[in-house]
C-alpha cells in the first residue's frame, strides 16, 4: 500500500502525533539502522506526546486562569515571606491528590493571585482539572443559574474540577443566599476536590464576614481546617515596579 494512503488513514484516525514521527523517519537515514521494534516505539512514543500536550491544552483553556504564571517564573528574591521549599512541596500537587485545601493571604499586590495560577498552571501540567472563579461574579452566576434552571448542572461542573481556585475571597459581606451558595459549593467538594482561596483578608475575620454564624461554622470547618496556609506579606509588586521605571 502506498505511504500516502497509510498517512491519510492515520489522519483520518486523529494519529497526527504518528504521522510527524513517520515524516521525520523519512528524513532521517539513521532510523534505516534500527530495528522495526525501535521505530515502531518512536510512532507510538510522539503519539502519546502529542496527545499529552492536547489535554493539556485543554485543561489549560478550561482552567480559564487569570494569569499566566508558571512555577519556574516566581520571584523568590522580593521579599513577600514565601517560603522556597514549602511552595516547591505545593508545586507537587500531592495536596490535590489528598484533597486538602491551601489559602493564600495577604495585602493587594503582593502576588497572591499570580502564585495561585503558578500553582493551578503546574496542577494543569500534573494532568488535575484545574478552573478558577472570582468569587464575586462565579455568585452571581449561581444566582443566575438558580433562576434559568441551570444551577444543578453548574453545581455539578464546580465538583468535578479537582483543584477550584476562589479568588477576592472576602472583598464584601455575604447575603445569607450567597452564604448558603458558597456552603453548597463547599460541602460538594468536601472530601472530593481541593479548594484554593486567595484573600487579602485575615482568616480570623472570614467568620465575620460570612455573616450567619451557623453558615459560618460550616464552611470554616470543611474549609480551613485541613488548608495548608501561604500568608504573604510587603509591599505591592506595582508600586515596586513604578519605582524601578522612574528611577531609569
């Protein structure tokens, strides 16, 4: 059978991973000198790569970060009070795996919510479901979706994501249906998926600012208590990099 007709099957059968490999076979005589086990591994081996970079991809775009941060890209050197080695042990995404939570404090600027897409970029790669909300507005889709008739269907996409990061955390009081849409969130995923929160709010305050005491109660409990903690501190990285741009 020609080759061409090999290579249209393949592409008809989405192995596009297996036709570069072949191309690149073609060009290159070395691959004459080994063994039809070997070349056949290299076929399979771009294969599976380049559906590994697909999902990726695809986790990456549904994760809809705010950010683009990578692990390797954050700044250790500024003084924010992050603790190299702990976020490398984060960076493992063994947390995820045993469905703890991590909330991320400190003053605006400061590079909460960068570390916190870092963190989710890097739990994309690890090949975890990854999707980031403001708190404020992923609210007001609840309510919004508690009126078309959509909410379960979005209460069911939120517990299936295995790393949900909440940013703006504590910005304005909650009404008692937004605390009771958060608690909803929170107890589905309890036990089942990792929650990270980034807040410029101490957590001593969050209580207050659920409002009802016993909502309270429940979200802190199934929230804070098994949460590893990054409390960062200084000064906002804006105001520092205005400084370095009219100093030149």
């Amino acid at each position: 059978m020609p080759m061409n007709h090999t290579m249209d099957k393949l592409r008809q059968m989405r192995l596009s991973g297996m036709v570069e490999a072949i191309k690149e076979q073609q060009e290159n005589p070395h691959y004459q000198e080994i063994s039809f086990g070997e070349r056949l591994a290299h076929l399979v081996e771009k294969e599976w790569l380049a559906r590994e970079e697909r999902r990726f991809a695809r986790r990456l775009k549904e994760a809809r970060l705010r950010q683009k941060a990578t692990v390797e890209e954050l700044d250790f050197h500024v003084s924010r009070n992050l603790d190299r080695a702990f976020i490398m042990e984060l960076a493992g995404c063994e947390w995820i795996r045993r469905y703890h939570n991590l909330i991320i404090t400190g003053p605006t600027g400061v590079g909460k919510t960068y570390l916190a897409c870092a963190l989710g970029h890097r739990a994309c790669v690890m090949g975890y479901r990854v999707r980031y909300h403001r708190v404020g507005r992923l609210l007001s889709e609840l309510a919004l979706a508690r009126g078309d008739g959509s909410y379960l269907e979005a209460m069911k996409t939120l517990t299936k994501v295995q790393l949900l990061i909440l940013d703006d955390w504590g910005l304005t009081p909650l009404t008692r249906e937004e605390a009771l849409d958060l608690l909803e969130v929170i107890e589905d995923r309890h036990q089942r998926g990792s929650t990270l929160i980034i807040s410029q709010v101490p957590v001593k305050a969050w209580h207050q600012l659920i409002g009802d005491g016993t909502i309270a109660d429940a979200i802190l409990d199934r929230l804070v208590h098994n949460a590893y903690r990054v409390e960062m501190e200084g000064e906002s990285m804006r105001k520092q990099k205005s400084k370095v741009s009219t100093t030149r």
